[in-house]
C-alpha cells in the first residue's frame, strides 16, 4: 500500500491551479496547416485558398477577415467537415478534419438562420437537443435558459414570420450554443442586418462568449465588427486567399460596441488594418 505524503500548501495548490489554467489557454484547438482549395468550373480550374496556416487556441475569439471571394467561408466550411480540402491539413484537437465525419465539440452558425417556419421560438432552440434524445423535461429548463440569456423572454411561442431579424438571429444562435460546443464556427451570422441590430448582437454574443468563453472562429468582411468582437483578426489576401497579416486585438473586456466604437484605440486599430485591408479590396477591383 503507498503511503500518501503531505497535502500540499494552500499557496502551492494555488500555483498549481494556475500553471493548469495557463497550460489549458495555450492548447492548440484548431490548427490549419497548408490548406488549399481549388474548384472547376466551366471546365477551367481556380484556386480559391492556397497554403493557408494558422492555430486558434483555447478561448481565443479569432476573426477571419479579407475582401468578398478570398475564401474566408471555404476556409471554414472546411474546418467544419462541410467541404473537402485540395491541399493540407485541418486539426481539432490533434485529430483530422474528415470530411462528412460530425464533431460534437463544433457548433456551426450560418448566414442565414435556416429557422424551420414552423416550429416556434422554443422548438427551434430545443431542435438540437431533441435530436439527440434528451428528456422533454430535460429540455424544457435548458431552453427556457438559453431564451432567458438571449433576451427572448415573451417570445416562447412566437414563430419565426412574428420576428424581426435580429430576434431570429438570436434564435439561431442559441439553437447552436444549447448544445455547448466547445468551439464555435461563425459565418456572417450578422451581415444581413441593419447597423443598430447588428451592434445589438454584438452585445448579446459577447455577453455569451464573456460566460461560456468558447473557442470562436468567426468569418466578416465587416472590419468594424472584427475588431469589436476578436481577440484576434486573421487578414487574407484578395482571391486566391492567402494569409496575409496576423493582428493581435488588446483591446479590454468586457467590452460596450458602442461605446468602443467612439475610442481612440478603436480608431487607431481600424486606420492600421483598414491600410492592409484596404490594399485588398482595390486589388479586387482591379482583378
């Protein structure tokens, strides 16, 4: 029998608890490696993305950012098995990407919020959990959570043609946050909308990502919400879509998406991306 020895001291659990929570933030999450893609079309062949690489770790709230056509939302549709590769490698947590092959650890929002029409606010966000067989009454608690946290409350039984634009978007958010993925793949969720909608999301995602703190890899060409949102802000090149800059956000948490908006660090961040960014957008008219 081994004998146990002495309890360590409060101040060395401490430190130990600490050097655990360093060594979680630096885990790698995702890791693209090299990733290429080219379509055929029309018998001509093109590259979309070419020899693409970064990591997200955990936590990290990271943008992915370049002009229309770079291939921002192929990049992340490969990320989430959705699309197959050309070229390279895809990682979530050390294990490939395989195309098809569902990860219960990735949660996907859309552009759209493909809400099903029929089915009302708390049957939209309960769908997920449906599916995968948990209890009615097991549900029930989880949904009217996620309606509270959204700001949906009096909204239960609403369908989705009774609802404004950002409401539904809300919906479709906590439709994927219900099932707590561990890392969240964004696409545009919010480019359909108007300005004070859209700065209304903001608030509520961040809100979410302030409590839960998941591993977001989130696709804009809206330079403004990169750095509302971001930890981090990936920049691609015009089409074919290569990393071209890598940019640290150091701006406070929590944060107001109003109120950032009218600071001088907000305004010098977008003047110094907007300079790499904007190179991008003329090469795609000339092009």
């Amino acid at each position: 029998m081994a004998v146990p020895g002495p309890s360590p001291s409060p101040s060395t659990r401490l430190a130990l608890a600490r050097e655990d929570r360093h060594a979680d933030a630096a885990r790698t999450r995702i890791a693209v490696q090299g990733l290429t893609k080219r379509f055929t079309s029309t018998g001509r062949e093109f590259v979309a993305v070419d020899d693409v690489s970064f990591e997200v770790k955990q936590g990290e709230f990271v943008a992915l950012l370049g002009p229309s056509g770079c291939g921002k939302s192929t990049i992340l549709n490969m990320v989430a098995g959705l699309l197959p590769r050309s070229g390279g490698r895809i990682l979530i947590d050390d294990d490939t990407v395989e195309t098809g092959r569902v990860n219960r650890k990735v949660g996907y929002v859309f552009q759209r919020d493909t809400l099903f029409p029929w089915r009302t606010v708390e049957q939209n966000i309960g769908y997920g959990l449906e599916i995968a067989g948990i209890h009615k009454a097991a549900r029930a608690g989880r949904v009217a959570s996620a309606i509270d946290k959204a700001g949906l409350a009096g909204f239960a039984q609403s369908f989705p043609r009774m609802l404004s634009g950002g409401m539904r978007q809300r919906v479709a958010l906590m439709r994927t946050l219900i099932l707590e993925p561990e890392i969240l793949l964004m696409d545009e969720p919010f480019g359909a909308l108007d300005t004070h909608t859209k700065l209304e999301m903001h608030k509520t995602l961040l809100e979410i990502w302030e409590r839960e703190r998941q591993t977001v890899l989130f696709v804009t060409h809206d330079l403004g919400e990169a750095i509302t949102l971001a930890s981090r802000i990936i920049l691609l090149s015009a089409r074919p879509g290569r990393l071209k800059e890598d940019f640290e956000i150091a701006l406070l948490r929590p944060r107001d998406p109003v109120s950032l908006r009218e600071s001088a660090e907000f305004g010098r961040l977008y003047s110094h991306i907007w300079h790499s960014l904007g190179e991008e957008f003329r090469r795609t008219r000339v092009d």
